[in-house]
C-alpha cells in the first residue's frame, strides 16, 4: 500500500473465508511517503501477529487470500500485490552504496522495493548510521570489566554485516524477510573479542529469539534452552568438536603404535638374552674378572 496524497488511511485485514472472520483481525494505518507491507514479510507475522492470535487469524492459511478494508477520506493510494520472491533482490553499488561493498552482505537477497521505490537507499543510509554507532560502542572509550582488544577490519567488517542485515533483511527461500542471522550475531562478538553486553547494548544479545537460525527459545529471564555455540564456525561449533575428537583418535592410535613398538623391541631384546648359552671356560673367565 502507498498513499499518493491526502491523508493516512486506515487498512483492515480479515481472512478470505466467512467462516473464518471473528472481530479480531489485523489492522494498519498508512501515511503518505512511507511504505505499508500489507501482511509484514516476517515468516512469524503468519499466524501470531496479534498476541494469543486463534486459529482464525487471517494470516493463518498462506493459499487463503486475505480481504482488505481500506476507510479513508480525501486521499488517493495504490496497491501492489508481490508473491513468493518476486520482491527479493539483490544489492548493488547503485542501491546500497554502503553495504553492498561486504562480501558477507552480497551474499544473500533481500526483501525489496520494487524499480519505483527509493527504501533502499534509506535503508542504506540508517545501516551507516547504526555502522557508526556500533562501532563506537565496540571500542574502548569507558574503562570497564571487559577485555579491550584493538578494533580489526575484520571486526569493523563483522559490525558491517550486521548493521546491514539489520537494516535490510535477507529473504528466506520462501521469500519471507528474516531478521539478521544468529551467526551474524556472534561473529560481531568473536571478532571484536567483546560481547553486546559489554558493549552496553546488552538488547542485542546473542540468545534473543529474534536472530533467524539460531536459539529458539529462551527462559523467563531470557537465557537461551540450548548451548550457544562456538562463534567462529558455520556449523555450530560442530567442525571443531570433530577436530578435536579426531585428534584425540589420533594421538591414541600415535601412543598405542609407539607402545607396540617399543614392546616388541624389548620382547626382541629378552628373546635374546634368553638364547644366551655359556660355557665353563666364559664361566670361569667371568668368575677370575670378578
């Protein structure tokens, strides 16, 4: 939904399906200049928009269209529909100036504007300005319980792909918007060697739920019911405890292999001494030596 002119409207959204329409539904309001994503992208909107959000919520059934109800006066607007990943592109120098320049942000598409919008460039420009900030806040100007290490262009490149991806957000397969990834996350603090609590942005941290492929639920007081994993590797840390488990194998094997060896060079050795036949005269010899 884009309103052209005139005032805000107001937009209703209730489920397709009579049966299905209760007086709890979803509603917007739109103003001029900004753009209303009519359901929002994100894959939890679909069915928990709305806290305690029954089985009848209009987002529940994706093949279901969905009935709008748009009430306004003295305003003119226009609606696009986009399906699947129709709205998921790519970045590029002319779009995003500042983010497309990191490898790790190019990676992946993003959910989109279409050729007639102009959000990407301000999406663009609130990454460099949350760039700035994270980068201030990951520096040592307070003294403070932390370890302050010295800032490295890969830190600075770390905070780079967040802020972006937080900005911007990646499209799923499915092309929904996701939120920055958990690895994201993590490889801010890995790479910086200072976590976002130290970083006084504790908000940010690691175990929250909003981080897409990563802790998926947390207690009361937001500590995360799975381990967190090691920050510098893809898999969960999963590599490396194979690494490690391998070379414990290994080094055992290595042990087991020099034991064997020498325990045959001594079961040589005493098979030898064992063969060992004297005569009276070396007897005699050895008894006049003594």
């Amino acid at each position: 939904m884009e309103v052209l002119s005139g005032n805000p409207v107001e937009i209703s959204v209730y489920a397709s399906s009579c049966d299905l329409r209760q007086d709890r539904h979803a509603q917007y309001f739109c103003f001029k200049g900004v753009r209303c994503e009519i359901p929002l992208p994100r894959k939890a909107n679909f069915g928990s928009y709305w806290l305690n959000t029954a089985i009848d919520s209009p987002y529940i059934g994706n093949d279901e269209p969905l009935r709008l109800v748009i009430r306004g006066f003295d305003t003119s607007f226009r609606i696009r529909q986009i399906r699947g990943l129709d709205s998921c592109q790519r970045l590029t120098p002319s779009n995003a100036p500042f983010c497309a320049t990191n490898g790790e942000v190019n990676s992946r598409v993003y959910w989109g504007d279409g050729d007639e919008s102009e959000s990407f460039l301000a999406k663009d420009r609130n990454a460099f300005e949350f760039y700035g900030n994270l980068t201030r806040a990951f520096t040592c100007g307070v003294t403070d319980h932390c370890d302050c290490p010295e800032q490295t262009q890969a830190c600075r490149d770390a905070i780079q792909a967040y802020a972006c991806q937080s900005m911007f957000n990646p499209c799923n397969q499915a092309g929904l918007e996701e939120g920055p990834r958990y690895r994201t996350c993590r490889n801010v603090e890995y790479y910086c060697g200072r976590t976002w609590t130290c970083a006084g942005i504790p908000r940010l941290t690691c175990n929250h739920t909003f981080y897409s492929i990563g802790i998926e639920q947390v207690n009361v007081v937001d500590i995360p019911l799975t381990n967190l994993d090691d920050p510098d590797l893809d898999d969960g840390g999963a590599s490396r405890r194979a690494g490690i488990i391998a070379l414990i194998v290994l080094l055992c094997l290595l042990a087991a292999i020099v034991l064997a060896i020498l325990g045959y060079i001594l079961y040589q050795r005493s098979s030898a001494l064992s063969s060992v036949v004297f005569d009276d005269e070396s007897k005699l010899g050895e008894y006049e030596a003594m």
